[in-house]
C-alpha cells in the first residue's frame, strides 16, 4: 500500500505490487488500485466529459480506466480506478506499509 499526496495533504492510497524503485523512491507498480479524494464541485469541466460528446473519442485507441465513485461528502468525494501499470514519482510518495488482504 502506497499512500500518495498531493501539494496540501494526503491524496490518496494505491495497492500494488511494487516491481521497481530507485533511490528517489519512483516506483513502477503493477495491478494497481488507485483511492483517491478530491473536491466534489471542480471548477472545470473534465476532459473526459468533454471528449464524450466530441467525435474523437471514437478515434481514440486507449481509453482511461473508468473511474468509481465510491463515497460522497459534502464537499468531496472518494474515487477508486484500476489500472494494469503505474509509475509514481518519488516526490508524491508519503509511505509506504506492508497490505495483506484478509480472506
């Protein structure tokens, strides 16, 4: 489990397989679920919501992991993706702990 910021506080968490690090700590990570917060009104229109109504979006050949929105508050929300690979700059990266999945 990777807990992740952003410039003001704690982003979010990811769990995955670490497959390489460095000394700066970038990971390169596989079968990765990313968690996330992030405010419930934004300011701007994604671009994924823009590119749904445009006609490129038919063109394109990849396509984001869709996004799950799994807690609403009064001012954010909690979204979770997942995602084959995943690199994560050093600078973003808060801790790092052992995650074992209960069966």
């Amino acid at each position: 489990m990777i807990w992740t910021r952003n410039a003001h506080t704690v982003r979010g968490y990811c769990i995955a397989y670490v497959t390489a690090f460095d000394k700066h700590w970038n990971l390169a990570l596989r079968e990765v679920t990313e968690v996330w917060t992030r405010p419930k009104k934004r300011k701007t229109v994604s671009l994924l919501d823009a590119d749904r109504n445009s006609t490129f979006q038919t063109q394109r050949k990849i396509r984001p992991p869709p996004i799950t929105i799994l807690k609403v508050t009064k001012s954010q929300e909690v979204c979770s993706r997942k995602v084959d690979q995943y690199i994560v700059r050093g600078e973003h990266v808060v801790l790092i702990t052992i995650f074992r999945e209960e069966n």
